[in-house]
C-alpha cells in the first residue's frame, strides 16, 4: 500500500471545458487536487443520478465520482426515455467524450451495469479510450437469461403491482396517480429497454471487471454474477453484500468502499 497512484492528476485545464460543464449529463462537481481517476455511475430502471450523490463523500480523494444522468429524469426530465440499449449508447459515448479525456472507470447498477457494460464494448469498437476497470452491480451476465415477466407493457394495475413487488419505487410514488403519471413512462421506457436487450457475440474485453450482488436478491445469484467473468481478459472479482436487489442502498459505504479498493489496486504499480 505503500506506492503512489501513477495516473496524473485531474488538472482543470485537463477536466472538463465550460461548455461541457454546462452539459447535463453529469453531475458534475470540481475534482480535487488529488484526484487521479473519473468514476462514471449509471444508475438502475426507474433511477437517477442522484442514487449515487454521497458517494463522493465515501470515496476517497484519488476518485472523481461523476454521476450520470440519463434521458427522461433529473435535470433531463424533458427529454424521451429511451427504449433501446443500442440508441442510448450511442448517445452516452457521444454526450461522454469530452469528459473521458482522462483515465476513467464505469459503474453500473442492474440496468446500468448492462449499459457500462455495453458502452465499454461500443467505445472498443469506435477504437475510443478504455475504461480502466467495468465495476458492474446487481445484474446478471448478459449471457445468462432471464425467465423473469416483461414488465413494460403490462395494464397499469399490473404494472403498479409488480413495480410495489420490486421494492424499488417509493410508496409515496405508488400511492400518488399524479406522481405515477410523470414516472411511469419513464420506469415502462426503462423496462422496455432491458426487455428488448441481447447480447450481441464479442470477443471479452481486455479490461478488468468487478461484480457485486445482494446476498438475498431472488433475481440475481452468485452464479449469475460470477459469469461475467467470461466477458474480461483480466482481473476479476466478485463480492457479495447484505441485502436484495436493492442493497447498494442500504449498503452504501461498504460498496463504495469495495468499488475503491479495486480502482485503487488497479492503479498501483
């Protein structure tokens, strides 16, 4: 533990432009001085940039934490949900080039963690910078299928049912018809999104790749998850952690604490 970080740091003439800055893809706070590597987080369906605020305050100083907003929440909220994996990758590694000018890192939960995974294979395929390290949470291995119902065009009763057994929409969105009709498009449009996505054959990626899971997740085994080992060249490593699908919520400073100590031993030499 002794070494220094070898990655430069984060100058601000490096960071980010003005222009950039004002972009809404992000949130965006400065980096610190000691700063020597950007964490991209993509959150789950239904979720925003703001499920990873805090986390900056966990990491520690050599990891610029960047959360990431998608189209049709936050301060995106005008903006279309996207129903495709492949349209909105394409819109990530577009919106996300002047901000991968320096070593960076992706992270992704449940729906996020199929799209870190799929722009690490679009930005390989564009001859773009890697990421340094795929961190990927509470999702299967895309090879792996899922028997699980479609949700995204169930009958509205249905719908709010299944979202309720899922655990992840708050109750005062479900009980409230007009907080349900600005959320449900965007929940049905993330839904579609992960119910219409296939894994296209490629060969694994020559970047490390980190996987986490929630001990009592019923959707998501430790089989499922150490099946990413198949998509990386490299390193790997699974952890498991107290909780569902859901558990980066309740278990917040443990994963963070996780996800920095595979960044951080990545960068050591």
């Amino acid at each position: 533990m002794g070494e220094r970080i070898r990655f430069p740091r984060l100058q601000p003439c490096q960071a980010v432009s003005n222009a950039a800055r004002k972009s809404s893809v992000v949130e965006w706070e400065k980096p610190g001085p000691r700063a020597r590597l950007r964490l991209f987080c993509f959150p789950y369906a239904g979720g925003g940039a703001a499920v990873f605020r805090g986390w900056g305050a966990v990491a520690p100083p050599e990891i610029h934490v960047v959360p990431v907003h998608l189209p049709g929440r936050g301060n995106r909220f005008t903006e279309p949900a996207l129903t495709r994996s492949e349209a909105l990758v394409e819109q990530l590694a577009e919106e996300l080039s002047p901000y991968m000018d320096v070593p960076f890192a992706l992270f992704g939960h449940s729906m996020g963690a199929m799209l870190a995974f799929e722009l690490t294979r679009h930005l390989r395929a564009l001859g773009k910078q890697l990421p340094e390290h795929l961190l990927v949470s509470g999702r299967r291995a895309p090879q792996r299928a899922s028997d699980k119902r479609k949700l995204h065009g169930l009958p509205e009763d249905e719908f709010r049912v299944e979202l309720r057994n899922l655990n992840g929409t708050p109750d005062e969105i479900l009980e409230h018809p007009e907080l349900m009709e600005l959320f449900a498009p965007i929940l049905r449009a993330d839904f579609e999104l992960c119910e219409t996505y296939a894994l296209r054959e490629g060969e694994p990626l020559d970047v490390p790749i980190s996987a986490f899971g929630g001990l009592e997740d019923p959707d998501v085994s430790r089989d499922d998850l150490m099946a990413w080992k198949e998509h990386t060249r490299g390193f790997f490593k699974l952890r498991m952690f107290p909780g569902g699908h859901f558990f980066l919520n309740g278990a917040r400073q443990q994963l963070v604490h996780a996800v920095s100590e595979d960044l951080l031993r990545l960068a050591l030499r």
